[in-house]
C-alpha cells in the first residue's frame, strides 16, 4: 500500500505529494521519503543532503534558488513548523513553461510535500511564526553552481501573499530576468 498520493501541477514534472498518515489512540507515523514510492512521482536519484530551515518571522522571503548544471537538482519540500507560500520558476530552456511560476501552500498541519524536478527556481514566504521546511536534495551543494533570480522580479510577477519584511542581501541581490537570460539545461 502507497503512503502518498501524486497530484501533477501545471508545470510539467513538478508535483504535489500528500503522505498518507497511519494513526491510532497513541498518534500517527507519516512516511516522509520513499525512494521506491516517489520513483512513480519523478524523484531519479539518491537523496545526497537533507536541510532544514528556520525562519522566525512571517513575511520573511526566501529565494528563489537554484544550482546550474552539473549540479542542477530536485527537492523534496515539506513543511515541518507553521506555515508557507512555497514557490517554483521553471527555467528550463526550451520548456513550454518557462518562466512560469506556480505556487503551493505547506503547512505542518497538512501532509502535503512539494517534489521540485531539476531545472526550477524555488522560494518561499513564511506565512506564520517560526516556519520550518524541511528538503530532500538529490545533489550536493556546490557554491560554485549556486544562482538565483529576484523574488520581487517584476518579469515574473510573483504575487507574494504578505508584505515583504525581510530578504536577504544575497537573496535581494539576485539578478532580475533580462533578454539575456535563457535558462538552464536541466
């Protein structure tokens, strides 16, 4: 029997998990990562870091983060404490979608997940106090392969749910999409 659902979202390979939870009189069990399960959802390769991040204010925005081929990768994105706003950009050259953007709402009260294929943009907003998000990531980090694209990029037009309160200066320091920017090759 599955532990999860897969529901596709209009950006193609990117999709919404929601875990099945087990529970009784003593609580529940929800499985967060099954390699075998998600291989039916997209998810190709081994799991090579695990990250969780805190964030203690809500409109604080994160992102939108990516790394360049050869270390492009997918992400498993669940929300572990508050809630979230949780947003991809495909920037996949060539793709119908591209610089498109789709947005999900995670919650700790909820069992949904977001699996993030090879060739997104991905950010957030916290929607409440003291969010936690935890990711799955199918590559390491590799700081000579980091990039990112401005969250308040007027080309993408991402309508943040909040005021912005808080970004970072490497994350506001991000380029906006220009003429020369074709995307990546995931």
């Amino acid at each position: 029997m599955s532990r999860f659902s897969f529901n596709p979202a209009p950006l193609a390979g990117l999709v919404i998990v929601t875990r099945q939870p087990l529970g009784d009189e003593r609580g529940s069990l929800e499985r967060l990562f099954c390699s075998r399960e998600l291989a039916s959802a997209g998810w190709r390769k081994p799991v090579a870091q695990i990250n969780l991040t805190r964030t203690r204010s809500r409109g604080i925005v994160r992102g939108m983060h990516y790394q360049r081929p050869p270390h492009a990768e997918m992400k498993l994105v669940t929300c572990l404490r508050g809630e979230a706003h949780d947003v991809v950009v495909d920037i996949r050259r060539g793709s119908p979608t591209f610089l498109r953007w789709h947005a999900v709402h995670l919650s700790a009260t909820e069992p949904q997940a977001l699996l993030i294929p090879e060739g997104f943009a991905h950010g957030f907003q916290s929607l409440t106090e003291d969010v936690e998000l935890l990711y799955c990531h199918s590559e390491h980090y590799a700081a000579d392969a980091e990039a990112g694209l401005s969250p308040t990029d007027p080309t993408l037009d991402i309508p943040w749910p909040l005021p912005i309160t808080t970004i970072s200066t490497r994350d506001a320091g991000h380029p906006h999409v220009s003429d020369l920017f074709h995307g990546i090759e995931p």
